[in-house]
C-alpha cells in the first residue's frame, strides 16, 4: 500500500512539471532589434557638359566678315581688365575651357601690293587676366603679310571698294585656356601687351595703352552647368 502512494506521488510531480514546461513562456529576449537603415538622399547626378559660343563684351568690335559673317573684335592694349575684353562665365561647377581664334592686324593696301611693297611681319602678344587683374597666361600670334590670300577675310562697313574697310584679320593662331574655378569664378578678360611689326622699310614696337594690336573671333566655353539651386521650403501661414 506504500509502495502504490509512493508511486502515485511520483506520477503527480512529473506530470506537474510537465505541464509546467509546457504553459511557462520562455523569457524575453533583451537583445534590441536593430534600427531599419536610413536611407540617404541619392547625390545629384553631375550635369553633361556644354560647348556654346561665350558672353562677350567687346568695347571695340572690328566687324564681320564679308564671306564667313564671323565677328571679329579688336584686343587693345591696357592694364585694366575691365577695359578689356570681358567674358563672362555661365553658372559652372569644376573648369572652364576657354578656345578662341588670334589674329594679326593688317592694313591692306592696293598701292603697296601694285609696288610690291606689302611685306609685313607681325608678332603681337596679349594676356588673359581674372577679372581681379590676376594674370592667368600669355599668347602670342605670329605671321607674315604678303598678298591678299594672307588675309583670313575682309571686313564689312568700310568705306573702300565693295565697302569694304581696310582693316582685316591675318594669320591664325587657335588659343586655349582652362580657367579652374581658383583662378577665375565669374570671368576672364582679354587685354593687348606689345605688337612687333616689321616691314620692307623698317620695324616698329607698339606698347602704348588705347591701340589696337589684334583680333580675336570664334570665342567658345565648354563647361559643365551647376545644378540648379533647390526651391526654398514652403512658409506655413
């Protein structure tokens, strides 16, 4: 009869821990579930770049061209940038490549050509400064004069034969700057330093302030447009 309650106990205590096993809930986990990421905004794509003729403020404009209508501008000789020929840079992010055509300046003559004295040499040197008056590189533009095939055209407006004026463009020298934002942000100018000229009766140098020593035409920027400023945020009335 022991033996049976004995047994009996036995069999009540393992079923009691059984059901408790099987009715307690098992701890909860202290460990936090990690944040979910924050995603950042993605960063604006850099615009392509653009090549397009330059802003250019010429205060002495030569004149078009009879045969290619191209407008050609005189550089004259100055220290003030200001004076010079401005060309104004576009809203920009990283450089700004800048490309123009120089020319010499030539005063055509019917009568020295007939007297086969229309030989010219010219060497004409001029700068292109930040608008603050830095100097940011030097080119020159050298060639000779002989015939009118040196001539790169005639320029309308003139009072000579056809209307044609006098003055005109000779030899090429294609010029090319890359302006990094550090050196110029907004602009650069061009201004003349010193014309050489050598002739069949002897030679001269040209560096007095106010005189035209040469041209420029064709002037282009490639640059890559600064993306366009976000809208300000909505005021809430």
């Amino acid at each position: 009869m022991r033996r049976a309650v004995l047994i009996l106990i036995g069999a009540l205590a393992a079923s009691s821990v059984l059901v408790a096993q099987q009715t307690t809930k098992p701890p909860a986990s202290t460990t936090k579930k990690p944040a979910p990421a924050t995603r950042k905004p993605a960063a604006a794509k850099p615009l392509p770049p653009v090549t397009e003729p330059a802003m250019v403020e010429c205060p002495v404009m030569l004149g078009e061209g009879a045969r290619d209508g191209v407008s050609y501008c005189d550089v004259v000789i100055g220290r003030d940038p200001l004076g010079g020929i401005v060309i104004k840079f576009p809203p920009h992010q990283g450089p700004v490549t800048l490309t123009f055509n120089l020319h010499n300046r030539h005063t055509y003559s019917e009568e020295q050509i007939k007297t086969n004295r229309a030989y010219h040499r010219y060497t004409a040197s001029i700068g292109v400064l930040a608008l603050d008056n830095t100097l940011l590189s030097r080119f020159y533009v050298q060639n000779e004069f002989r015939t009118p095939a040196d001539l790169v055209d005639r320029i309308r407006g003139g009072s000579g034969p056809g209307g044609l004026k006098a003055v005109a463009p000779t030899g090429t020298e294609p010029i090319t700057i890359v302006v990094t934002e550090d050196d110029a942000k907004d602009g650069v100018s061009i201004l003349g330093e010193k014309l050489s000229v050598v002739r069949v009766d002897g030679a001269d140098t040209f560096t007095a302030p106010g005189r035209p020593i040469a041209v420029i035409s064709n002037v282009m920027l490639e640059y890559r447009p600064a993306p366009a400023a976000k809208p300000a945020p909505a005021r809430r009335k």
